[in-house]
C-alpha cells in the first residue's frame, strides 16, 4: 500500500523537479553570459589600469625630463647674466675707443701737423690711432656676437620652458582621463560581480530545493531498494614545504626592509575577510602614490597586468627567490631591469579591483609562497 502511495504521488515531484532543473540551468546559463560580461569588464579596467601604470610612468620621466630642464634653464640663466654683463663692459669699452679715435684721430693729429713736430713722433701717433681703430673693431664685433648668443639663450629659455609646460599638461590632463576612465570601469566591474553575486546567492537556494525533492525521491525509492553505502572523501594533501639552502637571500633573513611604509593588515596564513581563505602574503594598507621598494637586489621579471593582482612586479633574487609586489598604481621598472635593494619600483595603487589602496607582497621559494614575516626587518 505504502508503495503503491508513493507510485501514485511520485510524478507531482518529478514534474516539479524537472520544471526546477530547467529553471536552474537557464540562471546557471545566465550567470554564465553574465560571467563573460565581467570578464569584458575586467579586460577593459586590466587595459585601463596598464594605462595608468604607463602614464604613471611617463609622468616621472617627465619629472626627470623637468630636472633636466630646470638644470638647463639655470645654466641658461647664468650665461646670459655673465653675457649681460660682458656687454655692459665692452659697451663702456667701445665709448672709450670712440671718444679716443675722435679725440686724437681728428682735432688732436692736425695740431700735431700744423706744429711741425717731428715725422716720427707723427708716424707713432698714426700707429696708435690705428691700434684704438683695431681695438674698437673688436669691441665692436664681440658686442655684435654677444649680443646674438643672448638672443640665442634667451630664445632657448623660452622654448623650453614652454616645452615643459605643454608637456606636462598634456601628461597631466592624460592622466586626469583615465582616471576618470578607471573609476567608470571599477563601477562596471562592481555592478555586474552584485549582479552575478545575486544570482548565484538564488542558484544556490535553487540548488537546495532540488536537494530537498532528489531526496524526496530517493526516500521513496529506499522503501524498495536497499540504500547503498556512500563513497568516502580521499585524504587531504599535505601543503608542499618550502626548499631549505644557504643561500646569498637566505642571509638576509631578518634584514629585508619593508616593500613600504604602512599598516599591516593581512598576514601569511590568516583568513581573508573577502572569501575566507588564506593570506599566502602580506597585504599592507598604504596610501595611493606611495613608493614601493625593492627588498633585495635583483631583476625584474614581471611586470605586468595580472587579474586578481592588478599591475603585478616581480624580482628574481636568484637561487629559486622571488619577491612578489601586487595592486601596484604605476610599475616603475621594464622586465630586465636589475635594481638594488631599496630601490623605488613601483607606487601604492588599488588595481586589479581593489577597493583599499596597498600594497600586496610575497616572498616565494622555487615557486611555492612562504611567510615573510620572519625574514623582514619591522623596525
């Protein structure tokens, strides 16, 4: 009787089960495209946010460019200040000359003449006169050549402080753009992970309505049928260990200086607060702008747009050692680049997603993560 109830009541769920099948894999569908619309939406921010690492970049070039410049303006400065003051002698120069020339070139060498004097002390007049005459010749062509290397400076000066101007404004009003630009994608990129976030919060209550009528029917069928045992779980893997050596970084264990100066808010092994699993790094909370250092010499090896990490910088320190620098603003440094340790490669950022700008470090050992804290210098 009990089976034959069940017989009877068994295609009411069925249908249902079947209706909430279809339901689920037209969401689960949906999620899908919904999926493929957040990874547009994070090749768009991974392509803005290596924008801004470039302009980032170019900027501090420009900075440099600046110095450069600035250095060039004060050296400018200097010349025509001495060129200034060159003419002003040979000006006072030259009026001397003329007024000698006029003095004893003109009235002075007819008296000479008219007083009979004798021929040689007539002829030692002349040579002097044409001495004065020589000499202001070349007051007067170093005057003419001064006064076109001022010019020349002068217009130099100009035309690279106005260089420097529009460049920087260029640069400046570039960066205002894509600003602006990442802060739209960011939007994007959060209103469809709510919208995915929602569906898959139904998915999930779906999911455990067709728990609840699959066992419905199991139920039933377990009047009939014997229930037969369920598999058991394979043992969890042991986590790899990191590789032991005496090494040039290994003696630095306890040394490294801080990637940057801020607030520690994630360590290796604690739970993240977004999803509950581990820190395999350090997540230091610092302000957007701020420099990251180098924590050993090495040679950058990535640098580049990694989803998840944002603009991502890697070190190899040699001997299987990287440091790893993550949600980077701006990469300071090219793949092959070597740096010393302290060395300014990156700036503090929020990319990748990132609500809270800082900086996410690790320090790794023939690939596998190992926790920094032990060998870097906290004080």
């Amino acid at each position: 009787m009990l089976a034959s109830s069940a017989a009877g009541s068994a295609p009411a769920p069925s249908e249902e089960l079947k209706a909430l099948r279809a339901k689920l894999e037209a969401l689960k569908q949906d999620i899908a495209r919904n999926e493929g619309s957040r990874s547009e939406a994070a090749d768009a921010l991974k392509s803005s946010e290596q924008a801004i690492s470039e302009a980032n970049r170019r900027l501090t070039e420009l900075a440099a460019s600046r110095q450069e410049i600035d250095s060039r303006l004060s050296e400018l400065r200097e010349q025509r200040q001495a060129l200034e003051q060159r003419l002003s002698k040979q000006q006072a120069l030259a009026a001397r000359l003329i007024y000698q020339q006029y003095t004893r070139g003109g009235y002075a060498s007819l008296q000479v003449l008219a007083s009979g004097q004798n021929p040689n002390d007539v002829a030692r007049t002349g040579v002097y006169l044409e001495y004065i005459a020589r000499a202001r010749r070349a007051v007067l062509d170093g005057l003419r050549n001064d006064v076109e290397a001022l010019r020349v400076v002068t217009e130099e000066s100009a035309r690279r402080q106005q260089e420097l101007i529009d460049v920087q404004d260029q640069h400046l009003a570039e960066r205002r753009r894509l600003d602006e630009e990442r802060n739209n994608r960011q939007k994007v990129l959060a209103s469809v992970s709510a919208q995915i976030e929602r569906q898959r919060r139904e998915a999930g209550a779906l999911a455990r309505d067709e728990r609840r009528l699959s066992k419905l029917v199991e139920d039933l069928r377990k009047m009939l049928a014997a229930r037969k045992p369920a598999p058991r779980a394979p043992p969890a893997e042991p986590a790899p260990r990191s590789g032991q050596g005496n090494t040039l970084f290994e003696q630095l264990k306890g040394r490294l200086q801080m990637p940057v100066r801020g607030e520690l808010v994630g360590r290796y092994g604690s739970p993240r607060s977004d999803s509950g699993l581990s820190w395999r790094g350090l997540f230091i909370r610092a302000p957007a702008g701020r420099e990251v250092k180098a924590v050993a010499p090495g040679r950058i090896v990535f640098a580049d747009w990694l989803r998840g990490f944002g603009n991502l910088l890697i070190l190899d320190h040699g001997d299987g050692f990287m440091s790893l620098y993550g949600n980077n603003e701006a990469l300071l440094g090219r793949i092959g680049d070597s740096v010393r340790g302290g060395d300014t490669v990156a700036t503090v950022g929020s990319s990748g997603g990132n609500t809270a700008a800082g900086l996410y470090f690790e320090l790794r050992h023939q690939g596998k993560p190992f926790d920094p804290m032990s060998w870097l210098n906290l004080k």
